[in-house]
C-alpha cells in the first residue's frame, strides 16, 4: 500500500513539475514574441509608412522612399 501511494506521490509531482514548466514557457515565449513582433512591426511603420526627417521628394512632391507614399 506505501508503494502504491509512493508512486502517486511522485506521479503527481511530475505532472505538477510539467505542468508549471509548460505553464512559464508559454507565458515566456507569449511575452517575448508579443514584445519582439511589436517592435519589430512598430519599427517597419516607422521606416516605411512615415515621411522621412529630411526631404527627399521629388519635384511633384512624392516621397522617394517609403511603401506608404502619398499619392
């Protein structure tokens, strides 16, 4: 009888134990990846859809850089 409830005490840890590790690396990895994405999509906008801090049109006026460009 010890044997059997010695084996379910270890089983149930193992199971706490992977749970609380799968629990960290998916707050882990959401937290990181949210973080780096926003970033990364924040520093895109930033580069591509804004005018640039000097002018570099053309003679009508259009953006020479840029994806957004005003039309």
């Amino acid at each position: 009888m010890a044997a059997f409830f010695l084996a379910a005490f270890f089983l149930a840890g193992a199971f706490l134990a992977t749970f609380f590790v799968a629990a960290f690396f998916a707050v882990f990895f959401t937290a990181f990846f949210a973080t780096f994405f926003t970033a990364f999509f924040a520093a895109f906008f930033l580069a591509t859809c804004l005018p640039p801090s000097r002018d570099v049109s053309d003679r009508r006026g259009r953006w020479l850089t840029g994806s957004c460009r005003r039309r």
